[in-house]
C-alpha cells in the first residue's frame, strides 16, 4: 500500500486537477474531433486532451510573450504524446514526462519535467531540449489550447491539414505543436459505446481471467484472476462525466478512487494514474484493492458491449441490462454487468 499512501497525498488536488481541465470556458476551437477524420466539429475545451491523444504532435515553434520567436537549434524534433493525466516528451533517445495536477486560472496546471530512461542506446544529446524550456526547480504552471489551423483556403481539406496545439508557460513563453493525425482507427465491434452510456450505470465485475497462449497466439488456458472474486469485496467502477468532471473510479468497497481516462472512437479505455482515499480495509481488503488499483492504472483495454440474454422484464422503472467486456491490453478479459446509479 506504500504505493497508494504515496499517492493519496495527492489525492485531492488530483481529482481538481481532473476536474479543473474540464472547467475551462466554453469556448471551442473548430477542428476535426472525429479520430476517423470523417467530421469538422467544434472541440469543448474539457475536451481538448483526449481529442489531442489521436495526433502525431511536434515542435514547431516557441515565442516569448512579447510575440518574439525563441529559435529552436536541434538535430532531433521533440515530440509530444498525449496519455490521461500525463504528458510524454521524446526526442531522439530522451523521454521526459508530466503529470498533469491542478492549476490556478489563467492556468490549467500545475507541475514539475520528470526524466525517463532512455527510450534506445544512442548516446547523443541535443543541446536543446524540452528541459530548456521549463523551470529546473519546483512546480510551474501552465495551460493547455487549441489555436486556429494556418493558412487555411476554400480548397483545404480541414479535416487532413495540419493542427495547432499551444502550451502556454507561466513565463509567458508559448511551446506551438503542430499536429499529423494518427492513422484512422479500426471500427468498434458490439453495441455503440459512449461515455453517456457508461456514465448512467454503476459497472460490477462478473468474471476477470487471465488467458493464456502458446508461442503460435493459440490459447492454452484460462484462469480466475483470484483476487477479483471475494464477496465481502464486490468490485465495481463508475464514470462521471459532467461537464466539470471527468473521472472513471475504481473500487472495491472500501477506499474511493478518482483517475483521469479517455474513451477512444474505437471503444479503447486509457486510464491515467488512479488516486486513492487511505482508509484502512483490513489484510485482505488491502491486498484486494492494492491488485485492483495496480491493474488498472495506467492501463489500456478494448471495450464490447452487448445485451444480456435475459430480456428485460418492462416492469416499470426498469432498464437494459448489458454485458461489457474489457479486453485489457496484457491480455486479461474482464465481465462488468449495470445497474442504475443510485440517486443521492
């Protein structure tokens, strides 16, 4: 549980920092959201990141806030990834990351550059980097936007041109991305999947197994995830997904749990790091919890939802009963079954 304890300190400015990326205004950025690149909508601000998680985004060009230009001289182009809670920076063998905390308007984070392990063996480094352009010390805040795409005529494909994402500094410096989006993603299988959807019930875990295969991909065998079938330990997630929040939380009745996701157009899951409560749940409860958090933190799976075979009785106040299947990335598939969020 070190692990978590570590990570509950930061527990309440986390779940700000969830929500506070939602609660920019209203204003939008018109762009193409659709990850197939079928659509030009307008992007809501509290959607900017998950949108941005499907381009291919790379330097362009860093200003001053007086609007001059801070010449970038390097051999490798850093590059900028976008996960739940997290941004990745590359450039050649370097990868630095950061987590995105809560911020104070007109900035949306907070945060310190962390350095990763080298991502290859090259030994080379460039002498400009995206170290240089943050603060060596501390916490720095700084926020996240869309800008209009360039130089755009009647006879632009808006929906293949180039995007623009700016990190504005709390120094007033301005990092301008350009981005390339991803290629187009497979279509989903089973019934349509939206966070709506998923936000209107609370999802308890059915069955989780691991399945395992030979060196030619054909399974072996399968077996119970054990810690996941204690029934004083039920557990479940929940999305909320109003317009100043978005968080999906794990648990297992016991500690309450918040972590930034994204709901991709071809029904993947991302979940950020999860961020708990510290109330004690007995050796078991710990373990238990302690698996559940490890598991799906940081994790991505392929989401398949179905009818149950059992037709819905119309009684009144009923509703469609639904199986989720989340195909977890490392393999594992996990059974969630609904039922209505109970009214506070």
């Amino acid at each position: 549980m070190k692990k978590l304890m570590l990570a509950s300190a930061l527990f309440c400015s986390t779940v700000l920092a969830i929500s506070g990326c939602q609660s920019m205004s209203k204003n939008t950025v018109s762009v193409a959201y659709s990850t197939t690149q079928a659509d030009t909508l307008d992007i809501p601000k509290n959607q900017v990141m998950q949108w941005s998680s499907g381009y291919n985004w790379q330097l362009s060009e860093v200003t001053r806030d007086d609007g001059q230009l801070i010449p970038i001289q390097s051999t490798n182009p850093i590059r900028l990834a976008i996960d739940p809670g997290r941004l990745h920076f590359y450039q050649g063998c370097t990868h630095d990351k950061i987590d995105l905390f809560s911020g104070a308007p007109p900035f949306s984070y907070s945060s310190y550059i962390v350095q990763l392990p080298a991502t290859c063996t090259n030994s080379s480094t460039d002498d400009y980097n995206i170290r240089t352009l943050f603060e060596d010390y501390g916490t720095y805040m700084f926020g996240i936007k869309l800008l209009p795409t360039t130089s755009l005529t009647a006879q632009d494909d808006t929906t293949a041109s180039p995007k623009r994402l700016a990190l504005t500094m709390e120094n007033g410096n301005q990092l301008i991305f350009t981005g390339i989006a991803k290629p187009l993603l497979s279509p989903p299988i089973g019934l349509p999947i939206s966070t709506k959807l998923l936000a209107n019930y609370k999802w308890h875990l059915e069955s989780a197994v691991a399945n395992h295969y030979d060196e030619q991909g054909k399974l072996m065998n399968r077996e119970p995830i054990s810690d996941f079938y204690h029934p004083d330990y039920p557990i479940s997630f929940e999305i909320f997904s109003q317009s100043e929040n978005s968080i999906i939380s794990f648990g297992s009745n016991c500690n309450g749990s918040g972590a930034p996701y994204f709901l991709l157009d071809d029904n993947t899951l991302k979940v950020g790091m999860i961020i708990s409560t510290m109330m004690g749940c007995g050796e078991t409860g710990n373990r238990i919890e302690t698996t559940l958090f490890n598991f799906m933190q940081e994790s991505s799976s392929t989401l398949t939802l179905s009818m149950q075979l059992q037709s819905a009785t119309g009684n009144k106040g009923d509703y469609p009963r639904y199986n989720l299947l989340q195909t977890m990335a490392t393999g594992e598939t996990l059974i969630w079954k609904n039922e209505p969020k109970k009214i506070p």
